[in-house]
C-alpha cells in the first residue's frame, strides 16, 4: 500500500445546504429528536459544515479523471450537519472509479487509522481515505469541538513513485501503557531507519517523547500534519494518535517522502 | 472464507397496527390503505423501553455461541442505516462493549450505504478476519436501529421502520453459513443535490437490484435456480413480487413473512429472515440462499450476497 498523493483543506463559514430553510428545518427537527432521549435539547441557530461538500472539494483536489478509484473510505468523529445523508454514497458518484464507498466513525481518533487498515486489507488497484471534522454541534457541547472545519484527503494504491505505508492499532489501552506500547509501535515501523515521528496532543499528553501537532482539531490534526510532509525532506514519517476515551493507539507510517 | 458462526435476533414483543401511526408520521386515510393493501404492512415493531444500546444487547444476549469466546472477538462492527443517531461524544456501541466484556475489541460503525451496511459490515468483518493472523478470530456484526425520528421511521411511498436488532458472530473458516460472493452497486446520483429523482429511482429500482442479485449468484459459481431460498430486505411485499417477476425467479422462494409483522427493521431484515429460514427448516445443509438488500435515502446501494447453508 502505496500514499500516492494528499490534499488538505481548512473550510469557512456553513455548508451550504444550511441555507436552505426546508432543510434547516428537517434538520433542526431530526437533533431535536435524537438529542432528547439523551436528555439535551438542541440549540436554536443551526450552523456547521456538511462532509459531503468538504468531501467533494477535498476528493475533486486529490484524484484525477485517469485515476479510477476502487475504494473510497471516509472517516469522522464529530458528526455531520447533515446527518442522514449517505455521503459516501453521494461521493462515490463523484469520484472517478464509482469506487465501494462507506464511512467508518463511533471510534474517535481511530476512525482513520481503521479506514487506512481496510484499505490495506482489501488491497486494491487505488483506494480513498477521506477524513474530515466540523466545528458545530446543534446541542451543547459536552466535549472538546474541532477548532475549524478541517478535511485531508488521501490516494492510496499502486501508483509509481508512490510511498510504502504500514499501521499499528492496539485497542483497551490504559494512558499507563501508552509509553511502552508506543514505543515498540514506533521502533516497528522506523525498522531502524531515521523516523520523523509526530503525534497527536492527546498521545503527546501521555508520552512527550515526540512534537506534537498543534492541538485543536483531534482527528484531522496528524492526517495534516502527514499531507504536509508528503512535499517535505523526510524519508520516514510516523504519526501518531491516541483516544483516551475509547482507548484506542494508533499509528501510521509513510516511508520515502521528499 | 468468511462465515456466520451463529446468529441471534431481538424482535420486540411491541407492535403498533399502520392506523395508529398515520397521525405521528402525518399519513393521509389513502397512503396508510396503501400500505397495507398494496405493499403488504400491518404492524410495525418497536421497543420503547429500550435504547440503541439495550436493543443492540438484547439480541447479543441470546447469542449463545459469543458466551466463553468473548475473548476471540478481534473486532465489533456495527451496521448501520442511520448516520447520525447520538449526541457526540455519546458512544453506545463502545458502551456495550465494555458491558459486554469486549473491550479489548476493535469496534467501529460502518455506515452511509443506508440500509445496506450491514451486509457491507459482514464482508468488512470478513476482510479483517482474513488479514488477522490471530487463530480463531472472531468478529461480532451487529445491526439495528431506533426509530427516532420520521427519516427513521418512514420511507415515503415506500415502507415503514421498525426497531429489532441482530448479532452475528462471523469467523473466518466457519463451517456453517459460508459467504461466496458479494456485490454491491452505489448509485450516488440519487442523491438530494442532484434533485428530485423518486420517479427515476422507482423505475431503475428494480432492474438495480436484480444486476446486484445475479452479479453475486454468477461470482458465486452458481445459477439462480441454484438458489433455494432470497432473504430479503423488508422492504414491502409487492416490490419483490414484481422483482420476481423480472427475475423469473418464484416467489414462494422469497422469505417475505416477515414483512406484515415486522416492518423494515433497518440493517436487520436479512438476519431476522436468516432466522426465520433457519427455524422454519427451510434451508437444508448445502442449500445456497441469497441475501439482497438496497440502502435507499439520500443516494442508493444495492447489494447482495450469497451463503452456503
């Protein structure tokens, strides 16, 4: 499995589709319903961005007309403003190769690091990570929001010139063995080479062995981070995450960059 | 070749006739007939006393084959319809999780095909397993959804939700049902930014289905008269009527009893109708049976599968 190319973008202001007012209320209707049981009542002004006009940006930017995709996944945490649209169905229209398309969430900042660990197993001609975050929630906020609407979008596959990856993921990790288990994923992956190792804040917090990225946007945060250094001068770079909620550590290397 | 060790279903005991939900859902006297003349609905099935995660539990519960293995489970995929159904950072499926003892499993929601995604969630588990290197691995797919909301309980023209919920324990080598194909069709131009296209969609319905149906019979090695039994989505019943049809294929081979009693359980159609089947000795050691669903809403998938009974 092979990063052939990555984009990332920052998004302004609303989705789009905000503005249309029978769709605001639908939607304003639908996070009434799904916030009361849970015993919160969803905020008046909706606002927030749709994955599905992130994504289209984000997959129009990444993929050529003479690059057929054959698997598209999109990963988020913080959901949609738009929440019962099929966004992975909508893009696999769009994007070229009508690739299976489907997103993976309910796993915090794993969600990508599972996407990339699909995309390897089913070991595809081209294949699309997408993972996006929006800033909004339509009810009061009970933990930390992205700081902007933020979305990286990257090629994996066969292409020539393109870069080897490989992935750890342990799962039920304790903060306590975050360091050994960190560790050994990095000397795994670096295989003795120099590694440009980058984690996450919320990893960093638990093992400050390596820069962090800056904090503010969990998932999309070290997916940027790697869209940057796909251009730069390192020949290996790992970066790491952690979810100290759901326990999940995750790491993803990319070799041969620059 | 990915196989479904064991399944187990939850179907609550709660059912509410078609009449008594024309007035939350806003249905005229004519469109609640036409669901129960024409697309063969009766009672819808609900559980109000529980929620996603209690009704995901119910049907682990009676999983008896998880119990003493709960330590093989490598990964936890929940299909789903509904992308969007709890106020982040509220996380049901890593809640039974922990309750359940499988915390140290990979858990995720794979969802955006609508009501296909949990077939998509058996061939997701099925890939992992088979790139686990683990012996006796084991994945838990589980299905179903609460009718929260009227996007999650109606299906204009179409059909109505009700709420159950499935556990299938997966394996990669199983000796029980083996999966020998499956395909999908997206057809994301039915989505709402492409505009109004419910005439489109109902025509090509069908003949989308049946291309998803004989792609998998064919991968699959077989033919359709192979195929001693279709497990379909719950949908309605004059669809499949009219698919068979198409298909000449009979339609006493199409499990649809489900279909008055139950209402479109999301995900969990195919596994309840596993059961169904299962039960009711209608499938035999060695029977190929098909499971084909569409994900319908904003876009649509088609999918299907065929096992070896």
């Amino acid at each position: 499995m092979r990063l052939i190319r990555a984009r990332r973008r920052s998004f302004a202001g609303d989705a789009e589709v905000l503005a249309d007012d029978d769709h605001r209320a639908e939607v304003t209707a639908y996070f009434a319903d799904m916030a009361r049981p849970f015993g919160t009542e969803a905020v008046p002004g909706l606002s927030g961005h749709s994955y599905g006009e992130m994504a289209r940006a984000l997959v129009g930017a990444v993929v050529s007309a003479a690059e057929p995709v054959d698997l598209l996944v999109l990963a988020f945490s913080v959901h949609d403003v738009w929440p019962g649209r099929a966004t992975a169905t909508y893009l696999s229209h769009l994007c070229p190769g009508t690739p299976l398309s489907f997103a993976v969430c309910d796993q915090g900042t794993a969600s990508p690091f599972t996407g990339l660990r699909l995309i390897r197993d089913y070991n595809v001609r081209r294949a699309l990570l997408v993972v996006v975050e929006q800033a909004c929630l339509p009810y009061p906020a009970v933990a930390p929001l992205p700081a902007e609407h933020r979305g990286v979008a990257m090629l994996y596959g066969d292409g020539t010139g393109a870069r080897a990856t490989d992935l750890r993921q342990h799962t039920d990790v304790d903060a306590g063995a975050v360091p050994d288990l960190a560790a050994r994923a990095v000397a795994e992956l670096s295989a003795g080479r120099d590694a440009r190792v980058v984690l996450s804040d919320a990893l960093a917090a638990v093992w400050p062995e390596h820069p962090a990225v800056p904090a503010g946007q969990p998932i999309t945060g070290v997916w940027w981070h790697l869209a940057e250094a796909f251009d730069g001068p390192a020949d290996l770079v790992v970066v790491g995450d952690y979810d100290p909620d759901l326990r999940y550590l995750s790491f993803a290397a990319v070799a041969g960059l620059g | 070749m990915t196989a479904l060790d064991a399944v187990s279903v939850y179907t609550p005991a709660f059912r509410v006739p078609l009449e008594d939900l024309a007035e939350p859902l806003g249905l005229t006297d004519i469109q609640v007939r036409l669901f129960r003349r024409f697309h063969g609905l009766d009672r819808i099935r609900f559980d109000p006393d529980r929620s996603l995660g209690e009704l995901l539990r119910a049907a682990v519960d009676g999983l008896t084959a998880l119990r003493g293995r709960e330590d093989r489970v490598r990964y936890v995929v929940h299909g789903r319809a509904m992308p969007v159904v709890a106020p982040y950072p509220h996380n049901p499926l890593h809640d039974l999780c922990r309750e359940l003892g499988l915390g140290h499993a990979l858990a995720f929601t794979v969802t955006q095909q609508s009501c296909a995604s949990g077939l998509l969630a058996v061939e997701l588990a099925g890939r992992l397993l088979a790139a686990d290197p683990t012996e006796g691995a084991l994945a838990l797919v589980l299905t179903g959804e609460k009718a929260f909301t009227r996007d999650a309980q109606l299906l204009p023209g179409t059909s109505l939700f009700g709420e159950g919920s499935a556990a299938c324990l997966v394996s990669a080598d199983g000796p029980r049902d083996r999966l020998l194909s499956y395909a999908c069709a997206q057809r994301g131009e039915f989505d709402a930014e492409f505009g109004e296209q419910s005439e489109r969609f109902q025509r090509e319905y069908r003949s989308s289905l049946a291309e998803v149906m004989r792609r998998a019979v064919a991968e699959a090695g077989l033919a359709l008269d192979d195929i001693r039994l279709v497990l379909p989505h719950n949908v309605n019943v004059v669809t499949w009527q009219r698919l068979c049809l198409l298909m000449d294929f009979p339609v006493q081979r199409v499990l649809l009893s489900n279909v008055p009693d139950h209402g479109h359980l999301f995900c969990a159609d195919a596994f309840a109708n596993h059961r169904t089947a299962t039960e009711g000795g209608l499938l035999r050691e060695g029977d190929h049976y098909l499971v084909a669903t569409v994900g319908a809403g904003a876009g649509a998938t088609f999918s299907a599968m065929v096992f070896q009974h």
